[in-house]
C-alpha cells in the first residue's frame, strides 16, 4: 500500500506553546494507592507504554494492578491475578531472556497474618504472567529492588533492600542458569525507608549499588559499593550524606560520559534535601549547589520534561513543613535552574508517592503518572498529558508519526524501532553532538553509553529521514 508522506513541522522557541504544558487526563480513573511503587513497561511489545501500581488503598489494604495501554486508552489486564500488596517495591526488566518484560513486586501482602512477601511475575507473551512465589527471595517492606546482571554472566540478578520484620537488608541474589537464585552474602548496608540505586559510578563497564536509608542504628546513612564484576563488593568512602526516606536517580546531566546522581529525602535532623552530586568519573561525587527546595517521602527524577534538550528536574512529595509539593526545575542553557511554577501547578502535590514519566500517547514528549496520598484519605493515581509543542528540533520525522515508534523511551538499555521502511542505518549521538554509535538493525543497543539523553538520527534505504531523542535511565 503506498503511503502517504508530509513533513512534520517544529516550532522554534518563541514560536506558539501551550501556557500550560501539563494537562490532567480526566476521561480515565485508576485506583488510587500510597505508600507503594510503580513501573513503566511496554509488557506485550505492541510498542506502547504500559504501567503498574502497587501500593495501599485507603483503609490500608494491598493493591496491584497492571494498566494495558489500548491507543492511550487503559485497561486494567486480568489475565493474571496480582497480590494485593502494600509498602511495596516494583521492578520490572527481562529476567529469562525472551524478549518479554517480567517484574518482581514485594511489600506486605492483604491477608491472614499479612506477610510479606517477594513474587516474581513472568511474561508470557500473550498478556498473561506466571506468578513464583518460591523464588527464594526473602520480602521486603518500605525498601527498594532492582534486577540488572550484576555477575557479568549475561543473566539478570536480583537486588532486595528493606525491612525484612525482624532486621534491615541488602541481599545480592545472583540468578543461576536454571533460572534459580543464590544469595552472594554480598555484605551490603541494610536499610529500610530506603532506596537503592543500580548504576556504574566508576566508568569500569561494571553495574555498582548505592544505598540510603534507615540502618539498624537508627541514623540514615549513604553507601557505594564498587562491584568488581563478579558479584563482589567493596564500599568506597563518599562524602554523599546520609539521607532516608529518600529517592535516588543516576544520569549523565553534563554530557562527559559519567552518571551523575539526584538523591532526594530527609537527614537525621529531619531536614529535607533535593540535591544534583556530579560525576568525576572515578565515582567520586561533588555537590552541585543549586538551592532547590527539599523533598522528602516522594521521589525525584531528571527529565527533559519540556523537550529542549536539557535535563530538568522532578520531585513530588512533602517539603520541610510537611506540605504536599511538587516541583519542576527547568535548566536553562547556561547551566542554572528555574523553579518552573507554571507548569507545576496543574500536577496535584501528593506524598507517600511515586512519579513516573513515559511517553503514553507516542507523541515524542514525556507523559507523567503519580501515585499518593492527598488529603481526607484520599489516596489517587493520576495521569498528566504533556502538551508540548516547542522540541527543540529534537524530534522531527519526515512522514507520518504513526509509521516510525522508538520504544521503550525512556530505556534501560534496548530500543525497538518499530517501522515498515527497511532502514539503512541509525546514527547516535550525545549531548555534545559526539557520534557515539552506528547501528543497522531495528533492535538498538544503548548498553555500552552512560545514562542520558541521545539523538537517533535514522537513515532509511529509500532515502526517507528521521530524528527523534531517546532517554537512556
């Protein structure tokens, strides 16, 4: 069938924007949780966002459920039945190589005695999961998880950070060829009222962990553990403070190649912080004074939310006097930030609460989802449509959007160039302009490159062009 091609236009800055960027979506309700997490997936590779929510319903019951996105339209998936649970951690990624994103998903099960508890959830790849529950893995509440191959094998493990009932962890469960786990005795810091970051610090090529949060002593502390690429750990001293209740994020902001970091959460003297620490490469981490207002109980993330390039800041949760806030900071050219109040204001401040950024509707910007606490228990999950026009020139096509999908976007390592056209190449580049891979195929690996924002410039055989951004997380 032949198709029908025209050129899409970008506005320049100066050109026509909505005032406000951030639009609530109103024709679809999700239930609404707290004191939980949530993850962004395209989990039946249709080449659209998908999203799940775990937290407490008002009344502190468990929920989860998983939200299919049908054309910008959600659906909760019942094919499989998810537990219900509270004061929980999400993450999602492949963990026995079939292409299919899996998640793990623990906290405190709804329920007789009300355990906790650790589930592995397989994709199948038809819409449905199989559930294991005896994976081994103890279950955590108000902690942290992650899966990445920290044993450098080329399978993907497991770390679990939290309180465990009777004591605080962070346990390395290496996965083995059979799909089972061994505990590597990895002798990290536990922690609860916590979080974990899974992130090369040192530029080795080898996936390190940073940990905040609550310890057995009582007082918040920060750790880095330098991973040798076996599995084995040794801590690096920092000048990171100790900090709980907290968020961390990892992304090369200044474009040298090294993940820099933005922890959120709150100190000893129950002190809010909001804090950019960059990267020297070595894993050595310098504070970047900004004056941002702190945040804690919420999370914080670098996003290019407004398309220009540049990587802004997020946080939502509660401020120093124990108010519902959220906050957008836009970085400006010169490498300053402004608190951009404007855009912040239709996005409802709730605590107890998680952001998530994703492209729901595939139109190139960077979509919002919140989970939290509001008020009168209330407790709501929410949706915001970023209406940005203004792209910097970052993500222009020369036909029809509906024919070219990058995917996911954010990534965590893999893009899928989904496209009728036979491509010819695919040239990517970094912030400096610097060509840092060429790729020919329509699986795109962003493996090797540190966390940040990336140019794709797609060459088509039949001369066709396009250019488009993609966020490596």
């Amino acid at each position: 069938m032949k198709k029908t091609f025209f050129l899409f236009i970008t506005i320049l800055n100066g050109g026509f924007m909505y005032s406000q960027i951030f639009q609530a979506v109103t024709n679809q309700t999700f239930q609404g949780v707290f004191y939980g997490d949530s993850a962004v997936a395209d989990f039946d590779n249709d080449g659209k966002t998908d999203f799940i929510i775990s937290g407490a319903k008002p009344g502190y019951t468990g929920y989860s459920g998983l939200y299919k996105n049908n054309n910008g339209i959600f659906a909760e998936n019942t094919n499989t039945a998810l537990s219900p649970i509270m004061y929980s951690a999400i993450a999602v990624g492949d963990l026995n190589g079939d292409n299919n994103q899996d998640f793990i998903v623990t906290g405190t099960k709804t329920g007789e005695n009300s355990p906790i508890v650790f589930e592995i959830y397989y994709n199948n790849g038809d819409g449905s999961f199989t559930k294991n529950t005896t994976s081994g893995i103890p279950g955590v509440k108000y902690g942290s998880v992650a899966i990445a191959d920290l044993t450098n094998d080329g399978l993907p493990d497991i770390v679990v950070n939290g309180n465990l009932g009777s004591q605080y962890i962070t346990k390395v469960f290496r996965q083995n060829q059979d799909g089972t786990f061994s505990d590597l005795n990895a002798g990290l810091l536990g922690t609860y009222f916590s979080a974990i970051k899974v992130f090369d610090a040192n530029a080795d090529g080898n996936p390190d962990i940073l940990i905040t949060g609550l310890s057995t002593n009582y007082r918040p502390e920060t750790k880095l553990y330098i991973n040798s690429g076996s599995g084995t750990f040794t801590e690096k001293t920092t000048t990171l403070p100790g900090i709980y209740i907290s968020s961390i994020d990892a992304m090369d902001i200044n474009g040298d190649g090294y993940p820099d970091l933005l922890i959120s959460g709150t100190n000893y003297s129950r002190i809010p912080t909001l804090t950019i620490y960059t990267n020297d490469g070595s894993g050595n981490f310098t504070i970047q004074e900004n004056g941002f207002t702190g945040i804690y109980n919420g999370n914080s993330k670098f996003i290019d939310y407004n398309n220009d390039g540049l990587i802004d800041i997020f946080s939502i949760g509660r401020n120093a006097n124990n108010e519902n806030t959220v906050l957008l900071y836009k970085k400006n050219s010169n490498g300053t930030y402004t608190l951009d109040t404007e855009n912040s204001a239709p996005i409802i401040a709730v605590y107890m609460s998680k952001g998530q950024w994703l492209d729901y509707d595939n139109d190139g910007d960077m979509d919002l989802l919140t989970i939290g606490f509001e008020s009168e228990s209330v407790a709501q999950t929410r949706l915001y449509e970023n209406k940005t026009i203004n792209d910097g020139n970052l993500n222009t096509v020369t036909f029809n959007k509906n024919d070219f999908k990058l995917y996911p976007n954010p990534t965590n390592g893999i893009v899928n160039l989904l496209t009728d056209l036979e491509i010819k190449e695919v040239k990517i580049y970094n912030q400096l302009g610097q060509l840092v891979s060429i790729q020919k195929t329509s699986q795109i690996s962003l493996s090797d490159v540190a966390n940040g924002i990336y140019i794709f410039h797609i060459d088509f055989i039949n001369g066709q062009t396009a250019k488009q951004k993609v966020i490596k997380k």
